[in-house]
C-alpha cells in the first residue's frame, strides 16, 4: 500500500502504519510544489538583512543574536 502525503489527510491510523514500515509513503506532488515555495521564503529571508527568529537568529534566549549568513546552514 502506498500512502500519499499531501498536507491535509494524514490519519492518526496511516501515521502508525507508517512508523512500523507497513506502507511506503511518498510526497505528494501539490504538497513537494508547497514545500519548494516554503523553502524559497525562508532562504530569502535567511539571505536578508532583518532578523528573523529562528531563520537568521538563534532560538529562546539566543533570539537576539544573528547567526553569520556563512553560519546558516548549520542553524
């Protein structure tokens, strides 16, 4: 059995099949189209000079703190 990952219809039962290896799961290709365009604003937003919490600064009390842009793949 093949289970589609298209961002709305994931049940609680498909989710427990999936974690014990019973069915392959894909990316469905509307949610991989959704998933490039959410990529392309957090890399602008990474590439951009304003903070932005947890793209281009640290996390909790590290908010305040830029990340270098040469450092970023790493956060």
């Amino acid at each position: 059995m093949l289970i589609q990952l298209d961002g709305s219809s994931l049940t609680l039962e498909q989710v427990v099949r999936i974690a014990d290896g019973e069915v392959e799961v894909r990316l469905a290709a509307a949610a991989a189209e959704r998933v490039r365009a959410s990529r392309a604003v957090v890399d602008r937003l990474a590439s951009g000079e304003a903070a932005v919490y947890g793209i281009n600064t640290g996390f909790g009390s590290l908010s305040e703190v830029r990340i270098a842009r040469d450092a970023l793949s790493e956060l």
